[in-house]
C-alpha cells in the first residue's frame, strides 16, 4: 500500500501511534486457528530468538570506543552512516547470528541489528552526561553551589536545558559507586552494566518477506501478515509459517491515514500491537498568535489555565475566568501506592541484606522472591495511574484551548526547579508529579490540532498580578489577609485593580506575557477571576 499522503493547503503530516491487542490469527500454511494464547506463544518464540542475539550485541560493544562509532554518524572511512540502526550496524561490521542449530532468516538479524543499535546510540547521551558530572564533580556532591552548577552545565552537551533532577541523580549515582568503592567511576560503562533487553519484535526494521500490513474492506480493520516460528527452536525455514492477523484499528486513526509495520510485545499471555500511523494535520504556526492560552503548574490544583488577547495596540485582555484541572483522587492514590512500595522495597533490601551476609537460608529467600513479586504488582498500577493521569490532565488542556480558539499553548517551563521549602511531603508529592508526560502528551495533542506548544520561563510567573502586574502579596487564606502564607494571592493595587485568587490561576493567565512583545499593560476592563 503506499505510504504517501495527499496533503491540502495547510496541512502536514505526522506520524503517530496507537496500541492495540492481537486477538489470535490464522497460520495460512496448516489452516489452524490460533487463539490469542497460540498466537502469543508463537511470538514469545520469535521475540526470545531476538532478544538473545540483542543481549550478546550489545555486551559486545558496551564500551566507549563502540558507543561513540555510531552516535558519530561516521564509519572508520569518513563516510555518513545510514539513519537505520541495522543498516549502520552493517556498514561497521557488528553482527549477531542465531544459536547453534537454530534457522531464522536475515529478517530476524535485522531486527535483532535495529534493537541494538538505537539501545547503543542512546547510551551515548548518558556516557556524556556522566562524564560531565565527573568531570566537574563538587566538593560536597549532596549540594552544588551556583558556580559548580553552572560548571557541569558547561561541560553537558544541553547541559543549560537539562533538568537539574537528572544531574542530581547521576551524582548520586557516582557517589554510591565511590561509597562502595573508594574512588569515582571513571565512565557510565564501569557505573552502568549492559541494559536489560526488552522483548519485542520491530517489524520496522524488516520488508516484505517478513511482515506485511494492509486495510482490509472494513476501514476499521487491518490484515498483518508476518513469520513466526513453529517450535522454540526451529531448526530449518520449513518451521516458519506465515501467520494472518486481524487487527481491529481504534478511533484514533483516521481512515485516510497510512499504516506502517508495527511492534509487537508479548505482555501476560497476549500481544500488544504498537501500531505506527502517518496522517494530515494543520500546520502550527511560529509566530502570529493573537489568543493564548497559558497553563501553570499548581500546589493546590495540577493545572490552572487562562486565556488571553493580544490587542493590535498591544494590550492584553483575559478572555473568562479561567480554570484548574483538579486530580486530587488520583494523587492521594498514587501517594498511598507509593508509600506501600517503598515499605515493601525497605523490607526486599533488608532481606537481601541478610541473605548476602549468612550461608544460603532458603526460608529467607524465598520471602525475598514473594516481596519482589509484590513490589512488581504495586509498580504495574502506579504506572497506570500516571499513564492515565498524563493523558487526561493533557486532554483537559488542549480541550481549553481548542474551546477559548487559541492557537498557542504557553506552558510553564519546571525542568530546572526543584520542591523545597514546602515541608517533606509536599516536596516529595510535588517531585513526583508527572509533569514531563504531561508536556509530552500535550504538545502530541495539540499538534492534532495544529495548536503550538511553548515553555516559558517559570520565575517570576507566580509573583504578578494577571490584571495590572503589580506584585502580588501572597497569604494563607482569603479569610485570613494579614496571614504570609503562599496559597492565595492579593493584589496591593486597590484603587485601580484589586484582584484577589489562587496563585496558581493567576500564574496561568501571567504565562502569556512572558512572550508576547509588548509593554502595556493589560486591560483593567478584563474580567476579573472570582473572589
């Protein structure tokens, strides 16, 4: 099927992703019906083949010298490397192959080539950022100064938009090693073993002699064709059989859109099928924006937002009163999991403790077996939550915006700062949040809708008044004015303005005028947020 796309005045095109289950197949050799339970079992073979020629290709080359080869984009002759993992893996020479008596086709060597070689490009940012940390390393590692921040910032590639949380951890990382071992890590390769290898097959990497994917006559509906094995370990080509999948496509994906070969990953006894799609979109624009919507990140609320005008004469005007996506449930939830994940994991460690320091005591080991279990049970439902929570805060917010017609979403930019101050668990709810999935799913939701998404910075975006941008005085409560507190924000302008509210929605509104050039004020005809 073709894979272009007719696209209009004003439209683009974009790539996404949709995941959905295998609900069984067709083995088209035998005529056999395969269950979702067959059909799972059959690609946890092939997936097994795979992973195990990834693990010894990457062991192979988890050193410096080969990790910087591919991220250079440049074999040993000067020349440029292909953008397909497998095809630069072939270009310098690094090749796995199947166990001893095994057969499997140069399909599943590519997809074996491809797995590892984007695994080994993208340990190329951590072998910089680690080498920066050590390179710079403070004097106390528990807390930099300005200057020693500014120092591994220089010596990071991006190191000025890195979030301070990730050069924190990796020092904390270090620090460990040097705890145990009386001296640093002189590399990411001594800290870091070789990761784990996850078990799927990416059927990107083949062609049509291995995989296939075409709409069937129900637009809902898509045929992928692909080979898999009829044993574990089959030993000739005659005990791979092409297999016929019916793949029941979402909503999501329009019928004009083109489907691309997708991943499959064996979970619990079924297939999940990430399911890859390029269709059209509106472009977004750069610049030219007249209404915005600014969103802030909350204490008392996960977002506040508010719309805003930018005037031809330069004035801003808020449009309504704004809103606060409240997930209070959903928190104190994940708040609770988290809690009885850490009792469980103090528990695993002091198990592991005592097992590693006494001849082997089988009663204690396998206490320590059911612990890790259950920590993986009460992991699994947080990363739900997460999941769901990013997605719906994400939703909320483009809905606004699509609701108010703005074409830009100005979002408040919280990579660089950390909760202090606030008390320890405050700080550690507001460290958890999951901001960076949030900003994930709202700029690939917003560009459905060509809607721009842009970080401003966040100093100071609490301080102003949305209506006259006085500095705000911030108290305890509404019913308590003389109280310093940091909830609730009033305007010491009230003659001309005397706005009062929470700080996180007037945070929201102030976001537009970060960016927007102009130095008026905004209008002090705008509706003013409720009391």
């Amino acid at each position: 099927m073709s894979r272009k796309l007719q696209l209009a005045e004003g439209e683009t095109s974009r790539t996404a992703c949709a995941r959905v289950p295998l609900r069984g197949g067709v083995d088209e050799k035998t005529g056999e019906v395969l269950s979702p339970a067959a059909l799972a079992q059959r690609v946890s073979w092939c997936t097994e083949l795979v992973s195990g020629m990834v693990s010894a290709l990457t062991a192979e080359h988890w050193n410096t010298v080969d990790v910087d080869q591919p991220a250079s984009g440049e074999d040993a002759g000067g020349q440029k490397l292909p953008s397909n993992a497998w095809m630069a893996l072939r270009r310098l020479g690094w090749t796995t192959t199947a166990p001893e008596g095994v057969k499997v086709n140069d399909r599943i060597v590519r997809m074996a080539q491809e797995q590892a070689g984007r695994g080994l490009r993208s340990a190329k940012w951590r072998a910089d950022l680690t080498a920066g940390v050590l390179a710079t390393w403070p004097a106390d590692p528990t807390k930099r100064t300005p200057k020693e921040w500014e120092q591994v910032r220089q010596a990071v590639p991006g190191g000025q938009h890195l979030p301070s949380s990730v050069v924190t951890s990796r020092t904390r990382q270090a620090a460990a090693f040097a705890r145990r071992h009386g001296r640093l890590p002189t590399e990411v390769f001594e800290l870091e073993s070789a990761p784990r290898v996850a078990r799927m097959l990416l059927l990107s990497a083949c062609d049509g002699q291995q995989a296939t994917i075409e709409r069937a006559d129900d637009p809902m509906r898509a045929l992928l064709r692909l080979q898999l094995p009829t044993r574990p370990d089959p030993r000739s080509y005659r005990e791979w059989t092409w297999v016929a999948c019916s793949v029941l496509l979402p909503p999501t994906i329009p019928p004009s859109a083109a489907l691309h070969l997708p991943t499959l990953r064996p979970v619990g006894g079924r297939v999940r099928v990430d399911l890859a799609y390029t269709h059209a979109v509106p472009k977004t624009r750069r610049s030219g924006h007249t209404i915005a919507l600014g969103v802030d990140w909350g204490l008392n609320t996960l977002l506040s937002a508010g719309a805003a005008r930018l005037h031809d004469d330069g004035r801003i005007t808020a449009l309504g009163a704004g809103a606060q996506f409240r997930a209070a449930g959903v928190v104190a939830k994940q708040h609770r999991l988290r809690r009885h994940g850490e009792f469980l994991q103090a528990r695993a460690d002091r198990y592991q403790r005592l097992i590693d320091g006494r001849v082997p005591h089988p009663a204690l080991a396998d206490k320590h077996t059911v612990l890790l279990k259950e920590i993986r049970h009460v992991s699994a439902p947080r990363s739900n939550l997460n999941n769901a929570l990013a997605w719906a805060a994400a939703r909320w917010a483009v809905d606004q915006a699509i609701a108010a017609g703005a074409t830009v979403i100005y979002l408040e930019d919280l990579r660089s700062m950390e909760a202090k101050g606030m008390g320890r668990t405050m700080n550690t709810r507001m460290s958890q949040q999951v901001r960076g999935q949030i900003a994930d799913r709202m700029r690939h939701l917003a560009a459905e809708a060509g809607i721009a998404v842009v970080t401003v910075p966040a100093r100071n975006t609490s301080r102003h008044c949305p209506q006259c941008l006085t500095p705000l005085r911030h108290r305890k409560a509404p019913d308590r004015p003389t109280t310093p507190g940091w909830k609730w924000a009033i305007c010491p302008d009230r003659n001309g303005c005397g706005w009062q509210g929470d700080r996180d929605h007037g945070a929201g509104a102030v976001s537009p005028h970060a960016v927007w050039p102009t130095r008026t004020r905004p209008s002090p005809t705008a509706p003013p947020a409720p009391r």
